[in-house]
C-alpha cells in the first residue's frame, strides 16, 4: 500500500508499476510472512556530514582539477550554508572536533579548536525526513547545477573524463551510457533498468531540443537527485 | 499472506502499546506493594484501575498527532503566585500568610490579594489578577474583558519538586528532565507528521538550558531581532535558480514525472518510509511556490497588536486605586538589578510602570507563535520572557530602569506593582492569542503552558524573595479543558516546622503531598511534571515512570486524575 501510494505520489496516477510492486514482495504462501524484509516508518537518513560528502563528491572541483580557489569555496560554502550548518534538520550530533559555533549551535563554547561545551547542542545523532529537510536539499540541488563549475564537475564524472575537459559551450546532452554513470554516481550500486534510462534520456532529449544540451545536463542531474532517495542509509 | 506495511504499522504500534504497558507495570511494581497493603481502600484500587486506562490510553496515543504546543518560559523564576500559583484556592483557613506573597496593596499594606471567581459554578480563589480586567485587541472590538474570560480552559499544577536548586538545572528539569530522552518540545516534533508541519519544532529568543532536543526532527531556532517570520520561512523562500528550475520542471511535467518515478524504482529503496521523503519533498515544493514573500508587514501588524495590548496594561491605577507607599526607605521599596540592591523613591510606587513599559519581546514572542500556529508551520513553539523594561524607578542614587526575572530583593511594594503588570500583560497576550485560537478552530488542539524554572520563596521581612524549586508549578490553557482545575497540593508550613527555617515560613508552594500512584505521601517531582504536560499533549513522556496528574476523557476532555489541589499540614 505503501509502495502504491509512493508510486500514485511520483506519477500523479499516471504510471502502472504494479507488476514491480508484485516482483519485489512475492507471497511465500506462508500467512503473515514476508519473502522480503519490509521496513517499518522509522527510516534512517544520512547526517548532515553523509548528504554534505555527496554534494561534493558530485559537484564539487578541486584547484588540481583546474577549479579556480574561488569556484572551490563557492562550492563548499554553498554546501555548508545549506547543508554543513543546518544541524537541526539533517543531524549529525557535534563532537569533541566540532571546531566551530557555525556546526553546533550558539550554544558551543571554543576552546582552541575544540567545542568543550554545548549547552544547547540541537542535532541529532539521526535525522528523519521533514519539509525543511527537503527544502534545503532542493535548494542545494538548484544551486548547483545553476552554478557552471559545480555543474562541470557533475558532467566531467558522467562523461568520465577530467573537469577540464568539459566545455559547456555547446556542450550536447547527456548520451544513455552517461545517464548510467551519473545514476550510479548518485545511486552508488545501482544499475538502472534500460527502462529507466530511456525515461530520463526522454526527458533531457526534450529539454535539449527546446533549450540546448547544458540544460538537458542540469534536468537530468535535477531528477536523479530530485527524489532525495540517495539520502537513506 | 503477505502483510501489507499498514498491517506492520498496526503490529508495530501494538509492540508499542505492550511495551509502554511494561514501562507502566514495571513503575507500578514498585508501588503495588505499598498500595496493596498500606492503602487497600476502595479508592486506591479505583486509582489502580484508573492508571491502568490511562496507561492503555498512552499507549493509543501513539497513533494520535500531538496537540501544538507553545511553552512560554518566564525565564529567571517568575514569582508565580502572581498569576499561576493560586496559594489558597479554596479560600479556607489552611493557608499561612507571608508578606512577600502579597499580591494587592490595600490601606497602605500588602495583602494577600486571592480574589473569589466563580466559573461554571465553581469557585476558586485565585491571584489577584485574575479578578482584574486587561485591554481587549481593538480589531476584536476594543476595551477590557476580565481576566477570567481566559479560566473556563485553564488547569493549574502546583508542588513539583525540582531535584535541587539553582536556574540551570530547573531549566534543564522543565525541559528536557531525562537528558536520554528528547526535550518535551522534542516530544512533540517526533510525533508530527513532518509533510504536514514544515517545521517541526521552533524555540524563539533568547535559548534556556538544554531545552533543545528531538531525537529525529530537529528543533529550529529562531531569535527576535529584526522580523523573525521571515527568518522561520527562508528555507522555503524561492530564488532565481528555484524559480528556473521550478519552472522547467513544470515545463516538461510529463516527462519528468515518469523520469523521477523510474530513477526511484531503480534506486531500489522502495521500502518503508520512502514516501515520508517524498511527501516532504511534495510539501517543500508547494511551500516554494507558494511564495511566502515579504513577511515584514505581516509581522509588524502582529507585533504592533500585542505591542498595543502591553502599553493599554499599563494603566496602573486600574489596578491599584489609591497610592502605593510604603515609608521612605522600608523594605518594601527594595529594589534589584542583580548587582545592587537599592531603594526605590518614587513617591507613589505605581509609577514606576509608565506607558512605555514593556516585557521585553513579549510582543515579537507573541507575534511569532501566532504567525506559526495560525500558518500550521509549526507543533512546538517555545518562547522565553524575562525582563521588565522601561520603568521608571528613581532611587536613592541615579534610577533603574528594568527589572529582572530573577527577583532575589525586591521588595513586596515594587513586586505588587510590576509583576502584576506584568501578568496583566501576559494574560491580555494569551486573550488575544487564544481567541484567535478558538476563531480558527485550533483551540482544542492546543495546549499554552505558562511556567519558569521554579517559583519563589519569600523572606519574610518582604525584602524579597529566593529560589523556590521546591515547588514548581504551571498553567495549562486549551480547548481540552472544558472547566477549570487546580491540582497537586501544597504544604502548609514545611521549612518552619519541619526545618525550622522562619524566613521561609508561610503557604507559598512547596509540594505537598498528595494521593498518587498508590500512595497516599506521594510528592510530586519534575517527572510527573513532564508526564503531566505530554499527557495533555498526546505525546509520550520523556519521563514514562512517573505517571501524570492528568488524563484525558472522551467528554470532559482534559481532567484531573487526583483530587483538587488542597493544602497539607504535611
């Protein structure tokens, strides 16, 4: 029902993967088991340090690359402010290394280097899904691939080639082979179906046709992260 | 045959339900005895089936969103009996007096003050206030209602022990009293349904002790310079880059529907509680487009309301007829700043509230709560009062122009003034606020709790007052109390006659004991302080041995689970 009600949510009903639904959790014939684990509401999501590593790992070029210092920390400070420094929404408890009242509430005292006290420490160890959880991954999202550099580095990883070698001036869409690389990078394990390449090539495809092929790169970066499932553990 | 994950949710729920009737059975076990043989009454037996429903209760209250709740902290240990500690509420003769729990000021002397209101036809004898009339919003028609309009839904809890003295671990004990479990606000932000409430918890101002905790939904912070409401909504603000990609996403709708739903089938993590991200995700989006835009206007008419409100309570001769003075330099003219004690020397101590007198941010606090509890932004909303500001009080050498919380020295003259301004002004806040809250039909779904970290004891020379932690106490006001309560006793004279200690002589709250979890010498501690108001807000305790003193009924709605509160000479 769970699965049905998720699936009613992405599509707007439009979509029958019900045949999926039936694969995935097939009867043992056995009343009251399972053949598959079925996990229950208490989900875990990746901290704020998880989802923050992603981003980088993703849109985030070094200077070695050919990134100016400037686009780095652009990057990285995009990054913190939206997601490092929101400790109430993604968690991440602070700890002894914790350098900074930036990462763990006004509430942290420094001593060198060091939070030694925090009196009101507001992240936990584990965050779960809330509106301003999502809010801010899709802030993230938009930023990034609206800033040319991160969006380099995410098209250099897909294409499987160096930063430098990407030039978005005229650059084409992304090819089915390169929406598998940039799914897996975002999915990391995960090959996806034929299927499902051939949606989203759809998608960039007629992006690319009314726009260009720089656009077609960010829609296509835009719907594999959009889901925000790459945030669960 | 399969179990579809509602049947699981429902399996889960009862593990739940059976655990938390373990934590209940454990925690009995250790009174059962006592009850059994000490207490085998009739009454007691009932208590103990009593307990066991409202363990059953608790456990259903899982499944049950939260009520909203908004704490409003007076932070620093507001001397209580000036608007939530009634002393005496049946006015009878089991109540000793001290001067610096006077309230009113009559014939040149301070006074008790407990005024007789009678509500649904019942009456109680309450702080001076309480017979006294505030500003009505001008919007709402203007003038003064009394201030017993707001009684017919307001419970008081009186007598919980703090575990020891001192502001930090009162706060911390108000709080959050188990530091392994989530504050009480935390209580309520892991309960919500997160694709409905954007934000689930919100403390406002200036930050207490750990009173910031949610094991899995964070508690946002927020302070009041500058326009706080727009602060509260700017993750949800949309920019250039937002409005781009929104609008290509829209653009090629169809397209990326089918796109988004094939990469999250794929990404095989389909089970359980994906839909809760992506419900979020739908919720964040629709509050992006829903473009909040420039709050500024919104959140100075809603300050300038409650602003209005606090200035039209200053009129202190509504309160007080005729002049308050005490001889020139009496104890009762003490004044305090935390660093100095002085005399206060206005002539008529009722002037030391101007017009311009004022709590500080109490208007801000105000307006941000009622922002986010009439927007839905929020379940838990906390907010923290402290300082009396723009007064005027000349003194032996310069003047002082605020008065702090934490009142050690101020004598019973300037105490009756400002800190009845000072609930005059809050009770005027919580009118408006909770009209506003019955208009809208929130009202039942809500709990306003009034506390501080403690209360205070009195010297009895009527130069002050100290820590009282010995007898925390709070008021309750929600559409779920239908008539008004006072529960949890208090002890007649503990410190004089049991301590020999008569600068603390008097009624002035220490927790009684009362008949509780099977015994009839129980005192209530920050436990049952804790179980108490979660109970109220459907939520589970942090504090789940400890039981509540109160519970809920399907028709009277929010009750008292012991006897009206009474004065022990215990």
């Amino acid at each position: 029902m769970k699965k049905l009600f998720l699936l009613l949510f992405l599509t707007g009903c439009q979509t029958n993967l019900s045949g999926n639904i039936a694969n995935s959790t097939s009867s043992t014939g056995t009343s009251g088991t399972s053949e598959t684990p079925i996990v229950l509401p208490n989900i875990r999501l990746g901290d704020r340090y998880y989802v923050s590593s992603v981003f980088s790992t993703i849109f985030q070029p070094t200077q070695a690359e050919g990134a100016t210092a400037g686009e780095v920390s652009t990057i990285q400070y995009f990054i913190d402010t939206n997601i490092g420094r929101q400790f109430t929404d993604f968690g991440g408890a602070c700890d002894y290394f914790s350098n900074s009242t930036e990462y763990c509430g006004s509430g942290a005292v420094n001593i060198g280097s060091a939070i030694v006290e925090t009196t009101n420490v507001m992240a936990s160890p584990l965050a779960q899904a809330t509106s301003l959880r999502s809010a801010m991954s899709l802030r993230t999202i938009y930023g990034l691939i609206a800033y040319d550099p991160a969006l380099r580095k995410a098209i250099s990883l897909a294409k499987s080639t160096t930063y430098g070698a990407v030039n978005l001036t005229g650059i084409a869409g992304p090819t089915l082979t390169e929406l598998q690389t940039a799914y897996s990078i975002v999915y990391p394990g995960v090959i996806p179906s034929l299927a499902t390449l051939n949606k989203i090539h759809a998608l960039t495809s007629s992006v690319e046709s009314s726009y260009n092929g720089k656009e077609a790169w960010k829609m296509a970066y835009n719907v594999l992260l959009s889901t925000l499932l790459w945030q669960q553990l | 045959m399969i179990k579809t994950p509602k049947e699981i949710a429902i399996a889960e729920l009862e593990m739940k339900k059976t655990l938390h009737r373990r934590q209940f059975l454990k925690s009995f076990s250790g009174w059962s005895g006592a009850a059994m043989v000490g207490c085998s009454s009739a009454a007691s037996v009932l208590q103990m089936m009593i307990h066991g429903a409202i363990s059953k209760a608790y456990g259903e209250t899982l499944a049950t969103e939260p009520r909203t709740f908004l704490d409003i902290f007076i932070n620093g240990g507001f001397p209580a009996q000036f608007l939530y500690l009634p002393l005496n509420p049946g006015g009878g003769s089991n109540y000793v007096h001290n001067t610096w729990n006077s309230t009113n000021w009559v014939s040149d002397q301070p006074v008790a003050g407990f005024v007789p209101v009678t509500t649904n036809g019942q009456t109680m004898h309450l702080p001076f206030i309480w017979g006294q009339n505030i500003p009505r919003a001008s919007a709402r028609g203007g003038g003064q209602v009394p201030v017993s309009s707001l009684l017919t839904n307001t419970m008081f809890a009186r007598g919980f022990w703090n575990p020891s003295d001192g502001h930090e671990v009162g706060q911390v004990q108000v709080f959050r009293p188990n530091p392994t479990e989530p504050s009480i606000s935390g209580m309520v932000a892991d309960q919500v349904d997160a694709s409905r409430i954007p934000i689930p918890a919100v403390s406002a101002g200036a930050g207490g002790y750990a009173d910031f905790y949610s094991r899995t939904k964070g508690i946002k912070r927020v302070g009041l310079n500058g326009n706080p409401v727009s602060d509260l909504v700017s993750s949800f603000t949309s920019n250039a880059e937002m409005t781009a990609a929104l609008a290509k996403k829209d653009q090629f709708s169809a397209l990326f529907q089918e796109a988004l739903t094939a990469v999250a089938q794929d990404a095989r993590v389909l089970n359980g509680g994906s839909e809760t991200i992506l419900s979020t995700l739908s919720s964040a989006e629709n509050l992006f487009r829903r473009n909040f835009g420039n709050l500024t206007d919104v959140f100075n008419n809603l300050k300038a309301k409650y602003a209005a409100l606090i200035t039209a309570s200053t009129n202190m001769s509504e309160l007080f007829s005729s002049a308050i003075s005490p001889a020139a330099g009496h104890a009762y003219r003490n004044g305090n700043d935390s660093v100095n004690l002085y005399s206060v020397t206005n002539a008529d101590l009722r002037t030391i509230i101007t017009i311009n007198s004022t709590v500080d941010r109490m208007a801000e606090s105000f307006a941000v709560a009622e922002f986010l509890m009439m927007e839905g932004l929020s379940k838990a909303i906390l907010i923290q009062l402290t300082t009396l500001l723009n007064v005027a009080m000349t003194k032996s050498s310069g003047t002082a122009n605020a008065i702090i919380v934490d009142q050690h020295a101020l004598g019973v003259g300037v105490s009756v003034v400002a800190n009845n301004f000072y609930a005059r002004s809050l009770t005027a806040c919580l009118y408006e606020l909770t009209s506003r809250l019955k208009e809208t039909n929130k009202f039942n779904e809500t709990v306003i709790k009034v506390g501080s970290e403690f209360t205070r004891s009195p010297r009895d020379d009527g130069t002050g007052g100290d820590h009282g932690w010995q007898g925390n106490c709070f008021m309750l006001l929600s559409g779920a109390i239908k008539k008004p309560a006072i529960v949890g006793n208090l002890s007649l004279n503990f410190y004089t006659r049991t301590q020999n200690i008569p600068s603390l002589a008097g009624t002035w709250g220490v927790g009684g004991t009362i008949n509780h979890e099977g015994s009839n010498s129980t005192r209530l501690n920050m436990g049952h302080y804790a179980s108490t108001v979660c109970t109220a807000l459907k939520v589970p305790s942090p504090t789940p041995n400890f039981l509540g003193i109160v519970a809920e009924s399907p028709t009277e709605g929010l009750v008292p689970l012991i006897g009206p509160g009474e004065t022990r000479d215990d």
